[in-house]
C-alpha cells in the first residue's frame, strides 16, 4: 500500500478560528489528529500571523512543542514576495519547525511586470532559503497561469524553490486544472486539494468560482490525485472551502480547452443549499458559520479519503 501522508489546511476552520471560543493552533492541530491526518498547514498570512494567534515567538515555540509531541508535519503560508517580509517569514519558519513557506505574488501590473517583479524578489530570497534548510512554495494562486509559474522557478533555478499547486486556483485565471498541473508537475512540492463550482454571472452578480465540501463540487479530484502520486508527490494537504467564493478578473478570457458550464467549469445552479455552497456569508450567524463549516468538513474528509484511496490504487 503506498504511504501516503495527509494533512489540513487553517483554512478549513477559518469560521472556527474566527468565531469559536477557545479554538486555536493547538486545538486545530488536535482536531487533525483525531481525524486521523499526520500535519498541519498553517496560516499566518497577515500582520498578526493569523492562525498562529499573534507574532510573539513563545507561539511559536509552543506550537512547534505540541506538533513534535503529535509527531505532526507542519506548512507555513504567507503571501508576497517582498525580500524583508519573506526572510523574516523563513525566520519564523525554521524556529517553528516549518519545512515549507508558501507565498504567492502580489505584484501587480501585466503579467511580464507581475513576473519580473517576482522573479527579482525570488533571486534574492532563494539562496537564504537554502541556507535555513526551508523550500519556498510559490503558488498558484489568482495571478500566473501553471507555464507563467513554471518558468519563473525555471528562470530563479534554485533548488529551495518549488511550486505549490492548488486544485482549483487556476480557474481564477480561466486555466483547465489539469492544463495547469501538467505545465508545473516537474516542479510541484506541495498540494492544496479542494473542490469548486462555477457559479453563473446573472446569479452571483459575476462570473464566480465558489467552494464545496470536498465531493460535492466539479473538480476532477481523482485524475488530478492520480498523476500527482504517479510523479512521486507523498503528502497531501486537505482544504475545505466551503462558503468562499471569489469572482473572475473582468477581462479574462478561457484558455485552450476550457468551455465555461461544462467539464470542471460547470454551472451549480440555483436554489443553493448553504451546506453546500455560501454565496453571502453575511446571511448566516456565526454560529451556523462554525456548525456549517464543521460538517463540511466531515464529509470532505470523508471524501477526501476515499479520493486518495481509489487514486493510489490506481497510481500502483
């Protein structure tokens, strides 16, 4: 059987974190191990470290305690690619026993700008990195499609610097998911597995990509799971994302292949059921959001396994 090591995103609780008394890193972290998962991603993508719970280093320190004790893996997120901001990430992550930081651009300008920014910071910040023992994760967030991300790793050449490759994200640029995971697969390091719909303009206002409790969205979880365990990739990051969206850029246009409402681009359609999908966080309590997001998570992680399960039989 092959051995596979599944882990959680912050994220999944992001409602949890925000609204439920008493819910932390720590209690995240035991949550994942009663799950039956081996590691953590963790948020720190804000001026507070967000899920971390603040910037002072006894955080960190008990945090990195309570992981060894687990036995737990831990990822770190943050986002830009400033050299200051990023070092001082790299610090955080070396003492909290991190082994990756991902980040994304948030340059902003055409896409030749957007990347030669990025890549002058990269330069820079790589070889430090390498030095702390760390890889710098760049994702593929709502910027670079998978051969603009791929050829700024190829173009920075360093070894402490790889890609991490998101399920879903390439929809915010209009990219077929597996057009995307094809052009970065060589470079792939990390994952973030989801599932998403697409959600009609003349329903949502405009052209909007919104999450699902893993299994109930359109994203072709198990090829894509399949072609990462074939490359070699071992660790799996589960992310649910039930009741966020994000609309599409004005402007972008589908790229080779992609056929809005149909394949992973398809249409859910109205009436919604907000254990499904949330368009308007803002009608629901956060006390819904918290029980809601729960079960979400529940059956995505059911899903989640079972997804891993057939696909690694599969891979061999």
């Amino acid at each position: 059987m092959m051995q596979i090591e599944l882990t959680i995103h912050s994220f999944s609780l992001w409602h949890h974190f925000a609204h439920k008394p008493g819910f932390d890193c720590v209690a995240f972290a035991d949550l994942a191990a009663e799950l039956g998962l081996q590691g953590i991603s963790l948020s720190l993508n804000n001026a507070d470290y967000r899920h971390l719970g603040g910037r002072e280093p006894w955080r960190q320190d008990r945090l990195r305690a309570h992981l060894e004790g687990l036995g737990f893996s831990l990822e770190i997120d943050t986002s830009g690619t400033d050299p200051a901001h990023m070092k001082a990430l790299l610090d955080v992550a070396s003492r909290i026993g991190a082994t990756s930081l991902r980040t994304y651009t948030r340059h902003g300008g055409t896409p030749a700008e957007m990347m030669a920014a990025t890549l002058r910071d990269l330069r820079e910040v790589a070889p430090y990195a390498g030095d702390l023992g760390i890889t710098i994760v760049l994702e593929n967030h709502e910027d670079f499609t998978g051969p603009e991300l791929a050829q700024i790793v190829e173009t920075v050449n360093h070894p402490s610097l790889k890609i991490l490759y998101d399920y879903g994200n390439s929809q915010m640029v209009l990219e077929d998911p597996e057009a995307a995971l094809e052009a970065v697969l060589r470079h792939v390091h990390s994952v973030h597995f989801k599932d998403h719909v697409m959600v009609r303009p003349e329903v949502a206002g405009r052209l909007t990509v919104a999450g699902v409790p893993v299994g109930e969205g359109f994203l072709p979880l198990e090829r894509i799971t399949r072609r990462l365990l074939q490359q070699g990739l071992r660790r799996i990051t589960f992310e649910n994302v039930w009741a966020y969206s994000a609309p599409i850029r004005p402007g972008r246009q589908p790229l080779n292949g992609v056929v809005l409402g149909e394949g992973a681009f398809r249409w859910l359609e109205p009436p919604f059921d907000p254990a499904r999908i949330v368009l308007d966080q803002s009608r629901l309590s956060p006390e819904s959001l918290v029980e809601l997001e729960y079960q979400a998570l529940l059956r995505g992680i059911a899903a989640f396994k079972h997804v891993i399960s057939r696909a690694s039989s599969a891979a061999g």
